[in-house]
C-alpha cells in the first residue's frame, strides 16, 4: 500500500475540511445571491437563502457528511463539499462541492477539495462508489470532475430548463480502484510514467 505525503485527513496543500461553524451561515447566505453560483450548484430553482435557513443545512446525519473548505493560510471560507444519501449497504454516495465567491473559482481550490473529499470518502467511510451530477454546460467543473477521475456513466436528457433553454444533467461516477490506482500513479516517483 502507498503511503501518501500528507497523513492528515482533513489537510491539503491549501485547503482543510472544516466543521461549520455558527458564523458561516452569514456568508454563505451571501453567496446564494449570486445566481452564478446557485445554478451551477443546484437544479433546484435558484433564489437567496437567509442565514437560518442555510444553518439548518449544516448538520450531518448517518448518511451525510458535510465539511466546510477553509484556507490553510487565512482561515477564510471559500466552499462547501459533502458526501451524502450514502447507502451504506451498498458502499455508495453522491458527491456535492461548491466555491462561493467568483474569485475564488478557477484558482484551484476545486480540484484540491475533490482530492481531500475523496480520500475521506474512500479512506475514512470506506465507500466503493462515488457518483455526482453536474449540468452539461457546466464545462468548467466536468473538466475538473475528469482530472480528478470522474467518469461519465449516463446522461438524464434535457432534464435542466433554464432561460427557456434544455440541458442535460451528466451522472459521473468513480470506484475505489479507479481512485486506489490514481492515488498510486500521482504518488509514483516519476508522475505514474
């Protein structure tokens, strides 16, 4: 078995999974303002959310488990990912991430959040799938869902109407060996070559 540089479950290179803290909920309500963000994190119809209603969202049950991305050097929250509607028999969960503020999108922070997210899932929660859906126009994200390993497994067609056009829903997916044999080509002296 590979042993990976960093041991600390929660820490990456400029990112840790936080717990929520009471604070939060004023920011991210903020960020549910920004129809960017709401509709590239959620079908759901998008409108701003009170700081009540998005702390009542924070708590984790049996089945979901949901972390708070936090930058290493400032401490200052940037997003949100969570591994939920686990079916525990089934070894199976669905994926959700979110970067609230533009400026923080495209920086990264994305992909290192997608590395810290699945190695909890795979490591800690010993899961054996991990699936999430994205939007097909949501470009940017399935190019980092790629580079992480994600593959794309199906396709709900024209399941998204928004400003009177139809998009599909894209289902991507990855196993525990897609993720084992990925860990060991990035952990590889030579870059897995």
């Amino acid at each position: 078995m590979m042993i990976s540089e960093n041991r600390s479950l929660f820490l990456g290179k400029r990112l840790r999974l936080a717990a929520p803290r009471p604070e939060d909920a004023e920011i991210i309500a903020r960020w549910t303002e920004d129809s960017e963000f709401l509709r590239n994190a959620d079908t759901d119809t998008a409108r701003p959310h009170t700081p009540e209603e998005v702390a009542r969202g924070f708590a984790s049950t049996p089945r979901s488990f949901e972390f708070h991305l936090r930058t290493l050097e400032e401490d200052r929250l940037i997003g949100f990912v969570s591994i939920e509607n686990i079916e525990w028999n089934n070894q199976c969960g669905e994926l959700s991430i979110g970067i609230g503020q533009a400026e923080d999108r495209g920086q990264g922070y994305g992909s290192e959040a997608l590395g810290l997210i699945l190695r909890y899932a795979f490591e800690e929660l010993n899961l054996y799938r991990v699936q999430l859906d994205v939007i097909a126009n949501n470009s940017r994200a399935i190019h980092t869902y790629e580079k992480a390993g994600f593959q794309v497994e199906g396709r709900k067609r024209q399941a998204v109407y928004r400003d009177g056009v139809r998009d599909d829903r894209l289902v991507m997916g990855m196993l525990l060996p897609e993720w084992q044999e990925r860990k060991k080509q990035l952990n590889h002296p030579n870059g897995g070559s």
